[in-house]
C-alpha cells in the first residue's frame, strides 16, 4: 500500500511540474510575440538604422518585423506612420541596388515592403522588381514564389511597370520592353520554378 502512494504522489508531482513547466512556456511565447508586434514607431527605428548602416543585418531585421499581411498594418497603432511610411519608400530604393547585386535579402525585402505599401509605393515596388527581372530573373522568380502569398489569386498588371522613362513611350517601345523581359524569364528553365514564372509570363503575353 504504501508502495502505491508513493507512486501516486510521483505521479502527481510529475504532473504539477508538467503543468507549471507548460504555462511557463506558454507565457514566455505571449511575451515573445508581443516583443515582435507591429508598430510604425518601431519600423521607423530600424529604418533609421539602416539609413545609417545599410547592411544585410539591418535589412533582414527590417524584413522580420514587417507583417506578413496588410491586414496587421491596418490595426497598429499609427503613431510614427508617416516618417516610417516615407522613409520605407526612400529606403526601398536604396535596397534596390543590392538586389540588382545579387543580394537575396534585398530582394526579400523589397517583396516585403508590398504589407505597407499604397499606390504610389506599390509602383515604386513594381519599378524595381521589373527591372530585377532583367538583370537576375532566377533570383527574381525564387523570391516571387516565396512572396506569392502578397498578390492574391492571380497575378494581374504586376511587375509591369518599367518607370518614368516609359510614361510617354509608344506602343512599340513598350511592346519590345516586355519582350526582353519574356525573354529573360524564359532564360529560366529550373522546373521549380515553372508554374510562377509561366504564370508571370501569362500577364506580359497578355499586352502583345
């Protein structure tokens, strides 16, 4: 008998440090989802940092912080919108140079940067990533699939736009611009990649 409460008790505290080990974890998950909240007043600290350190660090921290979807910008508090909105914008430029270098967090970002876009960022975006699709559609293609996610069922107009330079171009300018970039997304033959970049093709095919 004696023998059987012992092992109940075993029993019983097993399960109360069971117990406490698992609200432990589960309270330190809550703190740590709540150090990572949105905020615009906590992107524009990292954007400021990167302004002044534009390193590959800085942008990945920039990367995880951004929501995954537009609908968590929506509900954060919009103290700091504005200077972290216009400096996302500036900054997106800046990142586009190390994209054009075959940085992959670059380009990650620039993806990224589509959860706090409006229109007029959002063209600025396309601008970037359309000509990324000339100078490294591989790495464009591979970022695009794993971003696929920010452009809803179907990709429609996007990634067409190819800047201030082809506002006023005829027809037949912009009809060889989207040629040479069916061509560089053709270049591409990694059957992992197929589906997205034959989907991509779809949209370019669809203006000729």
């Amino acid at each position: 008998m004696r023998q059987i409460l012992n092992q109940r008790k075993s029993f019983h505290l097993l399960c109360l440090i069971f117990a406490v080990t698992f609200v432990t974890y589960l309270s330190a998950k809550g703190q740590q989802n709540d150090s990572i909240q949105f905020s615009w007043k906590g992107l524009h600290s990292l954007l400021v940092q990167y302004k002044k350190h534009p390193s590959a660090a800085n942008a990945i921290r920039i990367y995880k912080f951004l929501p995954n979807d537009k609908s968590t910008v929506y509900s954060a508090d919009t103290t700091g919108l504005d200077e972290a909105f216009w400096l996302a914008n500036a900054e997106a430029w800046n990142v586009a140079h190390f994209a054009y270098a075959g940085k992959r967090y670059a380009v990650k970002l620039c993806f990224k940067f589509f959860t706090i876009a409006d229109g007029a960022f959002s063209e600025d975006l396309d601008v970037i990533l359309a000509k990324l699709i000339k100078i490294n559609p591989r790495l464009f293609l591979e970022e695009l699939k794993a971003h696929r996610y920010l452009f809803g069922n179907t990709l429609q107009n996007d990634f067409q736009n190819f800047g201030d330079a082809f506002v006023d171009a005829s027809d037949e300018v912009l009809a060889r611009e989207d040629h040479i970039h069916i061509r560089a997304l053709q270049s591409v033959k990694d059957s992992a990649l197929i589906h997205v970049r034959d989907e991509l093709l779809k949209v370019y095919r669809g203006n000729n």
